[in-house]
C-alpha cells in the first residue's frame, strides 16, 4: 500500500486530480453564469457536469503513465531501488492497473455524490426551503419576455440573505422544468406539481406579471408542498417607466413579507 502511494506521488497523480478539480469547479461557477444569461438550454448544466466527471478518470490515468518534463511527454518510471534494465515489465503492469482502478472507483463515487452535489441543494439546515419560478409574462410580449426570468433570478439572491430560509438552486429547478412535456410547459400548476414531485422544498414561490398599456401588474404566491395551499404574497402595479426598478421593488415587498410570516419565525427560534 505503501508503494502506491509512493507511485501516487511521484507519478504526480495527486496534483493532476486536485488541477482537475479546481479547473472543474471553476468551469461549474462560469456556467452557472453564462447559461441562463444567454438562454442557453437548462439541461447544459447537467451535461457539463457529466463531461467533467468522465474526464477525471482520463486525467487520472494520463498522469499515472506519463509525465510532462522538459523533453516533453514521457512514459514515467516506477519507484525502485532496481536499475531500469532490471525492471519487470509485469510490475508496472499491475501498478498501471491499481492505478486505473483508483480512478474507475473515484469516478463510480462522483457519477453518484458528484452530479448530486452539484446539481442537488437537498440538506438538513431546519430552515424552510423556497423554489423560485420564473414569473409568466401573460400577454406573451417578447420585448417583455426577460423581466420574468430578471425577477426571479433577483428574488432567490434577495431571499437567500434571509437566515430563516434555504432557497432551492435555481439551475435545479430549471432543470427539473426543462424536462416538463412541451404541450404542458405553460400549465402553472404541472410545473408547480413537476418541482414539488422531484425537489426536496417546502414552498413555491411563483407569479405573473402583466402588461396594459403604461402599466405593469405583478401579482405573486407562494404555494405549500405539503398542503397544496396557496398564500397570495402581493397584487400591485408599477409604472411602465420604472421598468428597470420593478424587481427591486418585487425584492423588498415580498422579502417583508416572508420576514413577517409566522412559519419563518418559528424556525428561527
């Protein structure tokens, strides 16, 4: 056990692995920026994730037999105290398949924590949970099409300040609606029902908004998991020309509202 770690080491397995995984990660948080701001499909998220996981096992046994030095990439040398002509081809054999089956393990582990941790906000925190769904543009007017996605997106950042609530990940839910049948993705309570089913969340916060002439109508609920009850969290409008501001206001209105409910101060005790 102790020569394989030794290999472990010299063959810079350990380095190439933590690289990896730091590079992984950073990939992660760029997508996780760059995918809803340029509409790119939700399911994108998952399929990176599935991309980086089977590429560890490749990056692991890359750096198990090669190495990279200044005469460019060379087949590394085993451990021993044995001059190179005296080395038996079968041992650095068995070490090259130890050292592939370190990997294939490590993969397995992450295919099943990995994609879970990532993709997946389900913890035991004693905090009640909230989804965050886009708010529907009623009338369907495209040039209008992004507030939804811009409330939604600024709401889950205000409520996570809140130390009473958890809120769901946003690229979980959108992942989750992704797989909704397209006839139905415009049916509210199949995509309430879709998030409820598959998320580990108490609450669904969801609502729409409407476009008449100079004015903007918000209206937003939040609906129970467990009772299929739906409280209305506000009803108001806005002047058209403070169209870049109605988040905020949607922010500081409904945030006062969950602050002062009575099921968020329970668990704050």
């Amino acid at each position: 056990m102790a020569n394989i770690f030794t290999e472990l080491k010299k063959r810079k397995v350990f380095n190439s692995a933590a690289i990896y995984l730091a590079t992984a990660f950073v990939i992660l948080q760029v997508a996780q920026i760059i995918i809803p701001a340029l509409r790119i499909p939700s399911w994108t998220l998952s399929f990176i994730v599935v991309l980086l996981i089977l590429g560890f096992p490749i990056v692991v046994i890359f750096s198990w037999i090669y190495d990279v030095s200044d005469d460019g990439v060379v087949k590394t040398d085993t451990v021993s105290g044995e001059p190179q002509s005296e080395k038996a081809p079968p041992s650095m054999a068995r070490s090259s398949l130890v050292g592939i089956f370190f990997s294939i393990v490590i993969t397995i582990f992450m295919a099943y924590k990995g994609i879970e941790y990532f993709t997946i906000t389900k913890e035991v925190t004693g905090k009640t949970s909230i989804a965050v769904l886009n708010f529907d543009n009623v009338r369907k007017f495209q040039d209008y099409e992004w507030l939804g996605d811009d409330i939604a997106g600024s709401l889950s950042y205000k409520l996570g300040g809140i130390p009473e609530v958890r809120v769901i990940d946003r690229f979980q839910i959108l992942n989750k609606l992704g797989e909704v049948d397209p006839e139905k993705a415009s049916i509210l309570e199949y995509k309430i029902n879709q998030v409820a089913n598959n998320i580990d969340v108490d609450l669904i916060l969801h609502g729409q908004f409407t476009i008449l002439d100079s004015i903007v109508k918000v209206i937003a609920f939040y609906a129970d998991t467990k009772t299929f009850s739906q409280t209305r969290l506000m009803n108001e409008k806005y002047s058209l020309n403070e169209l870049s501001d109605i988040p905020t206001y949607i922010n500081d209105k409904i945030s006062d509202f969950i602050k002062n409910d009575a099921r968020f101060k329970e668990n704050s005790k």
